[in-house]
C-alpha cells in the first residue's frame, strides 16, 4: 500500500493564487452583468461566471483533496453549457424551443 505524499509548498501557493485570481476575475464578471451596456455582453460575463465557479470548485478539490468537489464541477460545467446554449438562442431568435 502506498502512502500519499503532500503536495509541495510551490504547488498549494500556486493553487491558492489561483483560487484568489479566479475569484477576483470571477466578481470583476459579476460587476459586467449588473452594468453591462449590451445583452450579449452580460451573457458572456455570466458564461464567465459559470466557468470560473467551475475553476474554484476544481482548486478547492485540489486543496481539500475532496473528490466530491469534481462532481459538483462537472455538473456545474454541463449546467453553464446547457444554459449559454439556451441563452444564446434566446438571444438571437427570440425563443428556446421552436
């Protein structure tokens, strides 16, 4: 049976800048939806949202060595896509379902 090392200190100070990067870029998205001159552009700043939401979820799996983390990940990435899909065609058609 192999024992798990720790992971070194340069690669949690890594995962934890990463995590401080994301969630900054992740409120600088969240300002973009509120003023957001154009739809698009709030579309996009939330499809930002999702994707990063999606990154932090992947980092706090990394640092807590908690798999379950990557499920609510995954499921997050296949709800942000379903929903970019959906708002993108609301967008330029004017509905979801034909």
């Amino acid at each position: 049976m192999a024992t798990e090392a720790a992971a070194p200190e340069f690669v949690l100070l890594a995962l934890q800048a990463g995590l401080i990067v994301a969630s900054s870029v992740t409120l600088l998205a969240g300002y973009r939806v509120i003023t957001g001159p154009t739809t698009p552009d709030r579309v996009v700043a939330l499809d930002t949202i999702g994707t990063n939401v999606v990154a932090i979820a992947v980092l706090v799996a990394l640092l807590s060595e908690e798999g379950l983390f990557i499920d609510v990940a995954l499921v997050l990435a296949i709800i942000g896509f379903i929903s970019t899909i959906a708002v993108a065609r609301y967008v330029t058609e004017g509905d979801i379902i034909e």
